[in-house]
C-alpha cells in the first residue's frame, strides 16, 4: 500500500470516527487535526468520495503577470513572418507597438507554442 492509499485511509478513519460519536471537536482533538481539515476533507469527500481526501497538485488560480492574448498572437506574428529571435523580438514590440516585455517572456512564449 503506498503512502497515499494511507492517508486516503487516515481521512476516512477521521470522517467515520466523527460520524459514529457524533462531535468533530472532540474527533479533531483525538486525531490532532484541525478542524478547518476536517472541513475541508469532508466537503471534498462529499463532492468527490473516496478520491476526494487524496492530496492534489496545488494550481495558482490566476497568473497576474501573464502576457496578454494580443501580446502573444503579436510575439507568434513575429517570429513566423520574419524569424526574429526573442530579442529582436523585444526590441520590435518596444519600438513599433510600444510594449515592453522581457526577451524571456518571449522565449518561453515561443517554447509554449512550439515554435522556438
């Protein structure tokens, strides 16, 4: 059994032990856990089962720097038009389209697209 099957069990253990006495205070202070991760665990047992009280990778739900739609399809325009690498590729944006973005932004933007 590998370590997550454990602690799918451990959790289930936790929820079955509130239910059967009845008092999540008392099964938080037993298991030494806080209550706002019984909580949780239970919404996401209820929404999802079983496979709900596995970890999951955590993803950011907002990129507050990402390049915008236009920037991306301009630095895609670009390179497929007229083959410049990231750095003429900043300078072009900085001069012409008066945007300021790093050469890195753009290398990982032409990486993202398969096109570097």
């Amino acid at each position: 059994m590998n370590e997550e099957q454990r602690l799918v069990q451990k959790r289930m253990r936790v929820l079955e032990h509130a239910n059967k006495i009845g008092n999540v205070r008392k099964t938080c202070r037993y298991f030494g856990i806080g209550r706002s991760s019984f909580y949780r665990w239970r919404r996401a047992f209820e929404r999802e089962g079983k496979s709900g009280l596995a970890n999951k990778p955590r993803v950011a739900r907002n990129h507050p720097n990402q390049l915008s739609k236009e920037v991306v399809d301009r630095v895609l325009l670009l390179r497929k038009k007229y083959h410049l690498g990231p750095i003429r590729i900043v300078w072009y944006m900085a001069r012409y389209h008066g945007i300021s973005i790093s050469d890195a932004s753009v290398y990982r933007t032409l990486c993202r697209h398969g096109v570097n």
